[in-house]
C-alpha cells in the first residue's frame, strides 16, 4: 500500500512539476472557465439581477467543459513521446498511474475552482460561501467523480485518432448524474432560506457516485491500458 | 535463475529472474491486420540477438511483447519459467527498454527524468543514481538542462542510461545506434559488450549494420511478420541479412 501511494504521488508531483513550467493546461483551462461564466453573465444577468438558480447551473458547465478540456490533455505528455509505454513497464501497480493521473488533474480544477467560484459568486451575486463547509464539499466530491470517470476515458482513448471528439461524447452520458446532484445540491445552498437537509443529501448521493466511480476505475485500469 | 516459477501469489516475495526469453509460435494482430505470425525463436543470457527485416518485418511488435506492453493474440512467451500475465511488476522489474520514441518528459531535466523513473522502480538514493548514470551517458555537466533543449542523441545517452538504471536481465532496444555519432555508437556497442559479459539478454533492432556488428551474435531476419531466417555464421551482419533475403526470393522460387 506504502508503494502505491508512493508511486501516486510521484506521477502527481511529475505532472504538477511539468504543469508549473508550462502553464499550458492551467492558462487554458482557467480562460475558457473564466470566458463562460462572464458569457453567461450578459446573458442571465439582467439589470444587476441574476436569473434565480442560474448561478448553480453555470458553476458546473464551467467544471464540466474547463474539466472536459483539462482531461483531452492529461495523458498528452505521455502519448507524445510514448512515455505511457515506459510508466506501463514500470515495475508498478498500474492502478497507481492512474490515481498519480487523477490527483495531478484534480490539483489542476481545485486551482480553476479557486478563481471561477469567488467570479461566479461577485457576477452573479450568489452566496457561495454562506456555507463553505457543505459548498467545499460539494465542489470536492462533484469534481473528484467527473475527474474520476474523465481521467480513466481520457487513458482509453489515449491512443484513439478521434479522441478529441470521442471524450466529451462518452464522458457527458456517464456524469451527468455527478453533474446534476452538484448542481441541485448547489442551488439547495444558494437558496435564499438554504435547504441545508437537501444539500447535505446531494453531497451523500455525489459520495457514492464517487465510490462506485473509483472502484470501477480502479478495478478496469489495467485491461484498459494492456493492448 | 530459474526454470519452473512460483506461484502467482509468492511472486511479490520473491526475486524473478530468468535465462531466457522465448517465443513459441507468437502471433500478433492489430485489429484484422496481421504483424506477426508463428514467431519462435529464443535468446539465452550472455546473448545479443538483432531483429532485422525491412520496416513494418514485425520487430518493433517483438520488442512490444517482450516488454510485456503488448500481449500476444496467441502463442506464448516465456522468461525462463514465467509467463507475464502471472509474474506482473515483479517480471518488470527485470526488463529495460529503449524504444524508438525515446520516453521521457522534455519539460524535465534529465536528471529530474531519471531520478523519475529510478523512483518508480522502487529503487533508493535516486539522485546519486542519476548522477552516476549521466557521468556514464557523458553529460553530467547537463544534468540540470531540459532534455527538450537536447539533441537526438543526446536524448537516446539519457534513455539508454533510463532503461538500464534498475540493472535489467532483459534489455530491449529499438534502433539504439540512431542519431549517435560514432564516437557514441563505440560507446554503446562497448556498453553492450559488457551487459553480455554480465550475462544480459539483449535484444536489440537495427539497421546499422556497421555499428552492430562487434557486438551481435545471432540475427533473426523478420519479413512480413514471420522469421525469413535465422542467422548465425560467421559472415558480417550486413552479409547475413542480405543471405537471408536471396535464400527467401530462392525459395520460393
């Protein structure tokens, strides 16, 4: 056990030292994040007033396509100089690679979330963090299960031609149930009078789509990446 | 070493090691097209065994499915007593690589690339390792530069000295000698003399003759996906292969 986090934490460090030098994934991902909530900001904002429970909505399109566009890319240093044939020969759990992958992404869209909540907070005036503990959460446990599921479809489809293309059309189908509880549990915090009892049982629900998202992640991995 | 392999369960506990690797009836297909067909052949320790064969032979898949990242669509390969899908990261272990695509990250340095994988192979004082692996690949003056800013050969020293920091039993290379200057292929070729001594199995593809020829001591020709021949005589390697071929177009005839 000591080997495989051991290993995890390797390739996530690997992958946040490369990310530092480049900023390539965190300057895309964090502009196209930023671009839709100020989009979305003409367009549901009206005279200084938000459309009611679009705050919640918006949150998480920017999650889900910032996310989609950071998952198309995670596995890109490897595929480019077939380094995943050289981490696949390592002598270790391959399972280790990927939760190495996922934590490294996670890092990334904790770092995106950061900047997008507190803008989506002051453009659409919503109270993010009357409740920072259960919005916290909600944030982790959403984004931990998209990632989860984004980051084993992003090493399948590492060496497909039309991966590009293929990703957001597998990855949307299988998430949307983390997408809709982080937004309903989202909007159950925004509410004026907030419905704590409702948020608390999204946040329930995104922990065991995350549970059963990582185990089957965990338990596919290795057939996945062995040709 | 050994000829018959423990059980699944006890191989975590127990070094693997092997003499040999050996492919018995090896076929390959990617999708409906075929690589390899029926491909048997074997390399002992102390050995240096070329692949050769014009590009799309196969050799690259062969290499693929020794270093176990490919399995085979049928037939088997052994590593003296172990097959890969029972001995996993412990099989591993005892494998080094050099592909084509040289497999390290050009936004790191060379030395943070092998301190990486040394890492990953669970191996301790990596940094002194990686130190001592680029003073053998002759840059240890660079080893804070980006492997990005190197040129090929360069970058093949620091893969080289990459799939042969865990001291591998079996060590695959695809093309070694490509983009070394002279001075660096007498290098290699001294390096690889002295894996043979110590008993290594190497199992290398290449197309420069010239620079392979000290150090090869048995070529397996490879055309279409299947062995054309196998070469042994004392003739040069660019000879063998060339005999291979006429004996191939004279049978059949």
């Amino acid at each position: 056990m000591r080997r495989f986090v051991r290993v995890a934490w390797l390739i996530m460090r690997k992958d946040l030292t490369v990310e530092a030098r480049s900023r390539e994934l965190l300057f895309t991902t964090l502009f196209f994040a930023m671009s839709i909530v100020l989009v979305f900001a003409f367009g549901f904002v009206r005279d200084g007033r938000p459309v009611e429970n679009a705050a919640a909505g918006i949150l998480w399109i920017a999650i889900a396509f910032a996310g989609t566009l950071a998952l198309g890319r995670t596995f890109e240093r490897e595929r480019y100089h077939d380094v995943l044939h050289a981490l696949l020969l390592a002598p270790v759990d391959r399972p280790a690679i990927y939760v190495g992958k996922l934590l490294g992404i996670l890092a990334l869209l904790a770092t995106v979330e950061a900047i997008v909540v507190p803008l989506i907070a002051l453009m659409f005036q919503a109270p993010l963090f009357r409740h920072p503990v259960l919005a916290v959460a909600l944030l982790a446990l959403g984004t931990t299960g998209f990632a989860a599921v984004g980051t084993l479809f992003a090493a399948m489809l590492v060496r497909a031609r039309s991966r590009d293309v293929l990703l957001p059309v597998l990855l949307y189908p299988i998430t949307i149930p983390v997408i809709i509880a982080g937004v309903r549990g989202t909007a159950a915090l925004l509410q004026p009078d907030a419905d704590l009892a409702m948020a608390r049982m999204w946040i329930g629900m995104l922990g065991f789509f995350d549970v059963v998202f990582l185990t089957l992640s965990l338990w596919t991995f290795e057939p996945v990446m062995t040709e | 070493m050994s000829s018959a392999g423990p059980s699944a369960a006890t191989l975590d506990a127990v070094a693997v090691d092997f003499d040999q690797l050996k492919f018995s009836e090896v076929s390959r297909y990617f999708g409906r097209r075929r690589a390899l067909a029926r491909v048997t052949f074997a390399c002992c320790a102390g050995e240096v065994v070329a692949l050769l064969g014009p590009n799309g032979a196969g050799k690259s898949t062969v290499l693929g499915l020794a270093a176990t990242i490919l399995q085979p669509s049928d037939g088997t390969i052994r590593y003296g007593g172990y097959v890969a899908a029972e001995a996993g990261a412990p099989l591993r272990s005892r494998i080094g690589m050099l592909a084509h695509e040289l497999q390290l990250y050009p936004e790191l340095t060379a030395r943070e690339n092998l301190e990486f994988f040394a890492a990953l192979s669970g191996l301790d004082e990596t940094r002194a390792r990686a130190a001592a692996a680029l003073n053998r690949a002759g840059l240890g003056d660079r080893a804070d530069d980006l492997v990005g800013g190197f040129s090929r050969g360069m970058r093949q020293r620091v893969a080289l000295e990459r799939a042969l920091l865990h001291d591998p039993r079996l060590l695959l290379l695809d093309e070694p000698f490509t983009g070394l200057d002279e001075r660096s292929s007498a290098a290699l070729a001294e390096r690889l003399s002295g894996l043979r001594a110590r008993d290594r199995i190497i199992l290398l593809t290449t197309h420069d003759f010239e620079a392979a020829e000290a150090i090869v001591d048995r070529a397996v020709v490879l055309r279409g996906g299947r062995i054309a021949a196998m070469a042994t005589s004392g003739d040069s390697l660019r000879e063998r292969y060339l005999a291979s071929l006429r004996d191939e177009v004279e049978g059949a005839r």
